[in-house]
C-alpha cells in the first residue's frame, strides 16, 4: 500500500513539472494579449487550489489540462 501512494506521489510530482512550463506560455499569452490568457490563468489557479487543498485527483486532471496547453504551444499550433 505505500508503495502505490509514492507511486502515486512520484506521478503526482511529475505533472506538477508542467506549472514552470505552463506560466511561461501564458507569460507569452498576455504579452501578446491573447484572450486564450484568461482559460490559462484559471486552470493555473485551480491547480494551486486543488494542491494546496490536497485534492490529488484534481491536481491530477488540472496538470494534464496544462501538459495539453504545453505541448500545443511548443509545437507552436498555438501562434499568435
């Protein structure tokens, strides 16, 4: 059983790499005034709420919806 929780943490602790990434494309957004800005910021903030809330099954599903924002902005299908 607490081999599956770091498992879990492990895992957990990954996705949490994507929040450098993220506020970097949405630093990009607002420079540019791109409404998408706004969508970002939001999931930005509910990851941090969910975190600070230890609501690991959200923090799960808010890093995957910015690992989504990353990787289209770093294939650059996101142009301004």
């Amino acid at each position: 059983m607490a081999f599956e929780s770091l498992d879990v943490r492990e895992h957990i602790d990954q996705l949490l790499d994507m929040i450098e990434p993220a506020e970097r494309v949405l630093a990009k957004y607002v420079r540019a005034d791109n409404p998408r800005a706004s969508d970002l910021k939001v999931l930005l903030d509910a990851l941090a709420d969910s975190r600070a809330a230890g609501d690991w099954g959200a923090v799960q599903h808010n890093a995957i919806q910015l690992l989504g924002w990353v990787a289209v902005e770093s294939r650059g299908a996101n142009a301004v």
